[in-house]
C-alpha cells in the first residue's frame, strides 16, 4: 500500500506521521516547536525524529509517495511557506516544504491551512467518507474551517479559503484576534464561552461556576458544561446562548455550502449531545429548510489524529 510521511506544525508541538493510503496511521511522534527560535531548528528536529521512526519500522523515503504538511495559516502554499501567522512569528518566507522534502531524499511536498487539510481528511478518512460535500469546522481555543466541495478541497486563490470562523455574527462585537468586530469565533469558540462566564462573573452574578473553576479567573467550557449538569442558572444561560451563537455560523455555513454533512471537531466536542442535539436544532433554523433537511451535523471522526491524517490526505491528493 502507498504511503505518505505526514507533518502537522502548530505553535508548541509539530507532530509527525506514517500513513498508509487508507487513512491508517503505521506509526507517529512529535517535538517541540519552539516557534520563537525559527523555523530551521524546528524543521531540522522534526526531520531526525520522523528518520528515528522510519528506522524503527524499516522504512526509508524511496518507500513514501509525497510529504503533506498542515500548518496554521494564512499560507502561501505556491512556496510552502507560513504568511505571517500570528503563532508563528519570524516563520514567514522559510518553505518548510522544501526543508522537509530536501530531508527525506527530494520526495514532493505540500503545504496546506490545517483545517483545509483536517477537512480533506475527514473527507476521505473520517466522519465525512462517502459523501460529496463535506464541511470541517473545529471549535476550539478559535474556530476553524476547511470545505471539500463535489469532492474537491476548496483552497481558493492562495490556499486560504473558508476563514469561517471570522464571519461576522454582529457589527459591534467584542474584537477579534484578527483585528474586525463581532466575528464567529469571539462568541462561540471554547475560549469565548467560558470568557462569556467569567465576565458574567465579574459583572455581580452569582454561580455555582466559582466555586467549582477554583476562581471566577479559572472557569473553562468544562466547568460550564459540569455546572449545567447541576442546574446552575448562570451556566445554563451562557450554554444557550452558545448553542444560539454556534447555530448562526452553521447556519451560514449551511446556506453557504450546501453541504451534505457537517463535521465539528475540537475541544468543545467533548459535550456530546449536550452539545450536538440542540446545536444541529439551532444550525436548521438559521438555515433554508431545503438545505439543512438534506445537511447531518456529526462530530468529528478522526479525533487527535486529525491533524496528521489530514496532512496526509493532502499529500495523496497532491500526487494523485
Ligand atoms: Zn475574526
């Protein structure tokens, strides 16, 4: 079976991956990133772990088809290289793909957005295999978005396409880390809701959410999630209006796309059906009924191997 060498760079850890052309994952590893020293050492450390694994299961690079990269954007995936990644500062202009490929004896290498890449995995791996059209959208410390349409990745003109966690929701939002107001992610990403409690916290309300977070400063999604389950009013409340907020982009995304299912992944997913029978309800009524009633919503199917395996759907992809 062929085989794919699969990378999936992020800000603290850059993991790697050996990949059979099902989707299984023969072996993996990771290192640090040390974003802040550069991309050379990082590249160059990554590469002597992945050989390290290579020997270990008697493989060598004339035994792989393509190297696949996933990294945050924005990308220029033409070069290989990050385009001024807020988690990855000093990478810009450093073509990973050529560092890794000149690594593991010239083998082709490609580079894309992480969600773009979790999305064709998804497609051909994960909770979206056997359909057309499928949406990826991870909601986590941001939301992410990747779209396979009639069974095409979605780059767009430079790689960058469905940035959906920065469809704005309102005109005077909270600010976003991409610098625009009221966008998706400032509401409804893991890291929104719980800042939702605590300022809720802050501004006088009283919760079973500060005893439980250790402090008011301390209160994660977990502990929101936990304080529904005991009937706490405030939780509730915040959990609502997130299920509300979350329903509004996958409603967007819904009439956007058309797509035949959408899978939702990260940390948030954690919830359940705490989290997806309410949310797929909130999603079809921001939608058009001819597009939701042929739309599921499913949580992610490929877990923490997401990243790598996406990688390396991508690099599949590439080489045909
Ligand atoms: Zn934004």
């Amino acid at each position: 079976m062929r085989k794919v060498l699969a990378f999936d760079l992020g800000g603290t850890k850059f993991a790697f991956g050996v990949v059979n052309e099902d989707g299984s994952v023969l072996g993996s590893g990771r290192v640090e990133t040390h974003a802040e020293k550069g991309p050379a050492q990082a590249c160059d450390r990554v590469a002597a772990e992945a050989h390290k694994l290579l020997d270990e299961l008697k493989l060598k690079p004339a035994d792989f088809v393509a190297i696949g990269v996933a990294s945050p954007g924005p990308l220029d995936i033409s070069r290989g290289c990050v385009d001024g990644s807020p988690n990855l500062p000093g990478w810009t202009g450093y073509s990973i793909t050529e560092a890794l490929s000149k690594s593991f004896g010239g083998l082709p290498a490609r580079i894309d957005n992480d969600c773009n890449a979790a999305a064709l995995g998804e497609f051909r791996f994960g909770a979206g295999k056997g359909k057309k059209n499928v949406v990826y959208i991870t909601v986590s410390t941001g939301i992410g978005g990747g779209a396979v349409i009639d069974g095409r990745l979605m780059r767009g003109s430079n790689g960058n396409a469905a940035e959906l966690g920065h469809i704005p929701l309102t005109m005077d939002g909270p600010r976003c880390g991409c610098g625009n107001l009221g966008c998706w992610e400032v509401y409804a990403s893991g890291t929104a809701i719980a800042r939702r409690a605590r300022e809720a916290l802050a501004a006088g309300r009283t919760s079973s959410l500060t005893v439980l977070a250790g402090g008011a400063e301390h209160v994660t999604t977990h502990h929101i999630l936990q304080a529904v389950a005991q009937g706490d009013a405030l939780s509730k409340e915040i959990w609502e209006q997130s299920i509300n907020y979350l329903g509004r982009g996958l409603g967007a995304v819904i009439n956007t796309f058309n797509p035949d299912v959408i899978v939702v992944g990260g940390g948030v997913t954690a919830a359940g059906d705490t989290l997806f029978v309410p949310m797929r309800q909130s999603a079809n009524s921001y939608a058009f009924p001819r597009l939701s009633a042929v739309c599921t919503i499913v949580p992610a199917g490929l877990g923490g191997n997401v990243g790598v395996v996406g990688a390396a759907a991508c690099a599949f992809e590439h080489v045909g």
